[in-house]
C-alpha cells in the first residue's frame, strides 16, 4: 500500500521520512506502547474497572445477541494462515504440514521472520519459495472468507486486515477500502529501497516467481517484494489514527498474535470493546510482566477480572458456521459459499477449454496434411 493509497482511504499522509531511514511511527509505537502500560498499571493498582461490560455473558451467544442489537457497527476483522487452511494452504506451526515446516532447509531463525523487511533484504529466499507455493489462483475462498464477506454485505464491516498473501480475501469479494494486507499484495510490488520504490505489475512479479528468479529492480537492483509499503506505512496510520479507535467489536481468527506490530494492535481498540478470538488454541494473552515490554494483545479469557473477551476454540470455519447460525445466517452463508464456489468452478473450466483448444489448434498447425503425408510415399 502507497502513499496514494492511504488518501483513498482517508487516512492522514504519514510524515517524511528522516535522515535515519525512519517514518517516525516507530517512536510512535513506542509511546503508545508505554501509555497503554500506564493506564493498565493505574487501573490494576487502583481496583479500577478496566471498561464498560457490553455482551450480555462471555460466549458466542453473547457475541451474537450484541451484533443483532444493532450497537455493533464498526467491525475488524484480524486474520491469519488459519483462515485458509481449509482451503488446502498449510498453516505456519502445525508439525510436519505447516509452512514453516516445508521452510525449515532456509534455516528460518522463526516462522514469522519471512515476512520481517530487515529479514528479507538479508534472506529474500523463502519468502519468494512461500510465494510460488501460494500464488493467487490456485486456492478458492474459505467458508471463514465469505463470513467476513457477509459482513461487508450486512453493512458492518469496517475493514479486515490480514497477515495473508494468499489473496483469497479478494477472491471472496473484499476489495479497496475493505482491506488491508499487512504482509503485502501481489497486485502490485515496488522496490524496497526507500530511494527508489518503483512500482511493477503482478505480471512482472510472477515470471520472476515462476522463474525462480529473485526480483530485482532495473533502476537500482534493489531487491522488489509484493506490497511493499504496506506494513510500517498505511497499517500504522490506519490502526494508529482511523479505525481501531472507532471499533466496536474486534473479531480476531486463525493467527498466533506472534508478530509485532500487528499482534499488539488488539489492545488499541476502547477497553469497552468486546474482541472474540476463533481459533484451535488461545492466545495473545499477555501476562502482567509482558505487558512491560509491550508484548501479546492483553487478551483476557479466564480471570476474575475478564469483562469483554470471548474466545472459541475450533478451526475458523466453524466458529463462523457456528456465529452464523446463531444470527441467523446460516442457510445465506450456505448459499453464498456454494454460489461463489460454482462460479470459480466455471471460470477455471472455461479457462482450461480455452487452452486446450489453443493447444489442439497449434498441434493441428504443426501436423501435415493428408496430402503432405501421401507424398512421403511417393
């Protein structure tokens, strides 16, 4: 995401950058990293309530009488690779599937490093491995996909943002100002050099990732990665400055909550905001004592003092099939997901007609005729 992009989305152009090679969202980020430390502290020192309790019981029920209320107006949408593992994309961490796994040969000091600027510029190996395995086209959307696109469809979605490069957000309808992609975008690739951040097509990226050739710029030979831009620009700006302030439910599904600075964002919507977490195990929850460093969301399931956080525990499809039917959205989800699947279904086929023909009519033109065979009798 460019700096144009950030005007579209009415978010305030980030500042220059300094000598140092910095934006300033880094100081940023620590200043609110140690305020939110200040008031927690304030607050447990004191016996003070933490926020407002708005769902009626820390369940999914609760989750869902709170949205049918029509309070609920401004949801995010925090996802990651476990949103599309179901569609046949291994997920980071499970043992002997998982990407990282599949990665272990570049000697990864840890999963999350692969998508790290600094790592990439020093290693852009794995990340363009990764890219191969999971270039757009080759997956279809989840049914956790079309849940958040039902959202959108019902108005109440304020923005996904999602640690994925797979693009099966878009695929399943999201498009503009409903999304943002933390770790980048195929759609379009830029330089890394703050120098020179000259833009390429999808086109360009993907001869260079099937070619297994490691792009590089043509001005400067500068390494060129997908979405370029998009981490420590628009996402700062955006969590910092528009929609994070404004959420009123936060729905976090399928991630470790492991990378920074995307896992410490759940802490910046208002303490009264409820944030549900759909995922096979918990997590983001921070301790006391990793709050001082300013680490993991602060996420708040089991204690005495938990007023807001839900978490269910299941793979992210049927924690959406499971919300969806106790809103009432169950057979329309059903519909949308089946509906949606036939249409990519019809398309791959039409395309794979098309090339076959196109190969059938190059073997015809390079086959001799009848009677270019009869002569090689005569």
């Amino acid at each position: 995401t460019d700096r144009a992009d950030l005007k579209v989305l009415n978010i305030p152009k980030p500042p220059d950058n300094r000598s140092d090679g910095t934006t300033g969202f880094e100081d940023l980020d620590k200043k609110e990293l140690k305020l939110d430390f200040l008031r927690s502290l304030f607050s447990r020192t004191l016996g003070l309530s933490p926020g407002e309790k708005v769902l009626d019981e820390l369940s999914l029920e609760g989750v869902a009488s709170y949205i049918q209320s029509g309070k609920c107006k401004n949801v995010i949408c925090m996802v990651g690779a476990g949103i599309s593992t179901s569609a046949g994309i291994p997920d980071f961490r499970s043992p002997g599937t998982g990407l990282y796994a599949n990665l272990q040969h570049y000697n990864l000091p840890y999963p999350e490093a692969i998508f790290q600027i600094d790592y990439f510029k020093k290693h852009p190996e794995p990340f363009f491995a990764l890219a191969r395995e999971l270039y757009p086209g080759q997956f279809k959307p989840t049914l956790c996909h079309y849940f958040i696109r039902m959202l959108k469809d019902k108005g109440i979605l304020k923005r996904c943002y999602s640690q994925n490069i797979d693009t099966l957000e878009r695929v399943a309808g999201l498009e503009g100002e409903d999304l943002i992609e933390a770790h980048g975008t195929f759609h379009t690739s830029h330089c890394v050099s703050q120098f020179c951040s000259k833009e390429y097509s999808m086109a360009w990226m993907k001869d260079k990732i099937f070619s297994e050739v490691i792009p590089k710029c043509d001005a400067c030979n500068s390494l060129v990665k997908p979405g370029q831009f998009s981490l420590r620009t628009a996402l700062h700006c955006c969590f910092y400055v528009s929609d994070f302030p404004n959420c009123d439910l936060l729905i976090i599904m399928g991630t470790s909550l492991q990378v920074q600075p995307f896992a410490s964002l759940v802490s910046r919507v208002p303490k009264n905001c409820p944030r549900v977490l759909i995922n096979m195990e918990k997590t983001g929850q921070a301790s006391f004592a990793a709050g001082l460093l300013g680490f993991g969301g602060g996420l708040d399931f089991d204690s005495d003092g938990a007023y807001r956080d839900v978490v269910y525990l299941s793979t992210c499809d049927d924690g959406c099939m499971a919300l969806a039917d106790l809103l009432g959205w169950k057979a329309e989800l059903e519909e949308l997901v089946k509906r949606e699947h036939a249409a990519i279904d019809s398309k791959d086929a039409s395309k794979k007609d098309a090339t076959a023909n196109q190969s059938s009519e190059c073997s015809d033109k390079s086959s001799p005729g009848p009677e270019a065979r009869k002569s090689d009798y005569q």
